[in-house]
C-alpha cells in the first residue's frame, strides 16, 4: 500500500522535476481508478551527494511537502548524506528500551532470570 517513487538527476532541481511529472500521471491514474492518496503519509527526501544544493519540496494534492531530515524506509532510517546516524540513534534508543523491559520483568541482558 506504500508507493516510492526514486529518479536521479544531475541536480535536485532536475529530479524534482521528474518525480512531480511521474507524482501528476500517478494522481492522474489513481483518479481514473478511484484510488485516493493520503497526502499526510507523504515524504520527501533529497539525496544531493557532494553537491551543496538547497533541497527542494514537492506539491501533492496542492500541498507542498517539505523535504524531511530523515525517513524510515523499509526499517532503516535514511538521511540525505546516507551517513545513517539517526539510524544508529534509533536503534540504540530501542535497545535500551528493551533492556529496560528486561529489568522489570527480572531478565538481566544475558537473558537470566533473577531472583
């Protein structure tokens, strides 16, 4: 049920331009089939590489999306340098979150029960 749409461009500009043109033929389909989007699902991301590029929003249903710091795909957490620190971040944050649960119900991290 989750739709991604990735295109490559020499500039962020440039592959902006490209997904809202497939994003329009998307809507387009998705209109001639009754199928309806959730506009507040939707996410952007820009991946600009060594380039210093300002990042750049793209317009869903008429409202502008702006490009996220980070989004959860597929379980990892990607960043636009792709240096996956938030990633990391989280996934300790739920590690410790689980060893937490542990102690309260009397498991130390070696999966012993304690007494």
């Amino acid at each position: 049920d989750d739709i991604s749409i990735l295109r490559f461009g020499r500039t962020i500009a440039e592959s902006i331009a490209v997904v809202q043109s497939e994003k329009d033929h998307l809507l387009e389909w998705a209109r001639n089939n009754a199928v309806d989007f959730d506009t507040e699902k939707s996410e952007v991301i820009q991946f600009p590489g060594r380039r210093r590029e300002e990042a750049v929003g793209a317009h869903v249903n008429g409202t502008l999306i702006e490009p996220a710091e980070n989004i959860r795909w597929l379980g990892v957490y990607l960043d636009p340098r792709l240096n996956f620190k938030h990633h990391v971040i989280m996934w300790k944050l739920e590690g410790q979150k689980t060893i937490g649960e542990w102690s309260k119900a009397g498991v130390d991290s070696n999966h012993k029960i304690l007494n």
